[in-house]
C-alpha cells in the first residue's frame, strides 16, 4: 500500500470517527463511542504510516481539511445538517488549497 492510499484510509476513517463522536451522546452510547475510539485509533495508525513518507505538515493538511469537507457532506446526509454560502465557499477554497499543495508543491512526494 502507498503512503496516498494510507492518507486515504486515515481520511475515511477519522470522518466515520467523527460521524460516530454526534451519534455516541457525549460517550453514553455504547455502539457508537466503540466506534469513535476504533475509527480514531485507525486514522492516527494510518496517518502515522503515512508519515514515513510524506511531510507531517502536507499529510497533515490534506488529512485535515479534506476531513473537514468530507466531515461536512456527511452531517448533511446523516444529521440533516445544512450549510450556507460562505461555509461552503470556505470549503471550496480548502480544496484548492489541497490541490494547489499537491499540483505545485515541491514538498509533496509524487
């Protein structure tokens, strides 16, 4: 597996982590939290290996801000949860950061 494959992984599970953190009530419900700390420990092992060869700072953003939007698609879709227009704008400059980071950087391994 590569480190983009790895980045991938630890992006999917740290928003079904997330998904899970609204749905465990504060850590009360037992299906969910289970799944927070397995989907958290998950994304953390994956990001680690990621780390091997990608720089902490480049994983670390992708990681995050594709998290943020991927995190946002999915409370809208499971939690009714809507944005407005400058969240969603907010967004799109997020991911033009990412590939604007990966299209042009140097730091970034291809």
């Amino acid at each position: 597996m590569n480190h983009w494959a790895y980045l991938g992984v630890a992006i999917v599970a740290e928003v079904i982590a997330t998904s899970a953190l609204k749905s465990s009530e504060s850590f009360s419900k037992l299906g969910p939290s289970l799944v927070v700390v397995a989907g958290y420990g998950c994304a953390f092992l994956f990001l680690s290996l990621t780390l091997k060869t990608l720089p902490v700072g480049v994983a670390y953003a992708i990681w995050s801000g594709l998290g943020i939007v991927l995190i946002s698609i999915a409370s809208l879709v499971l939690f009714g949860q809507k944005l407005d227009l400058p969240a969603i704008l907010g967004m799109g400059l997020i991911i033009a950061g990412v590939v604007v980071m990966n299209v042009f950087s140097k730091t970034v391994a291809h």
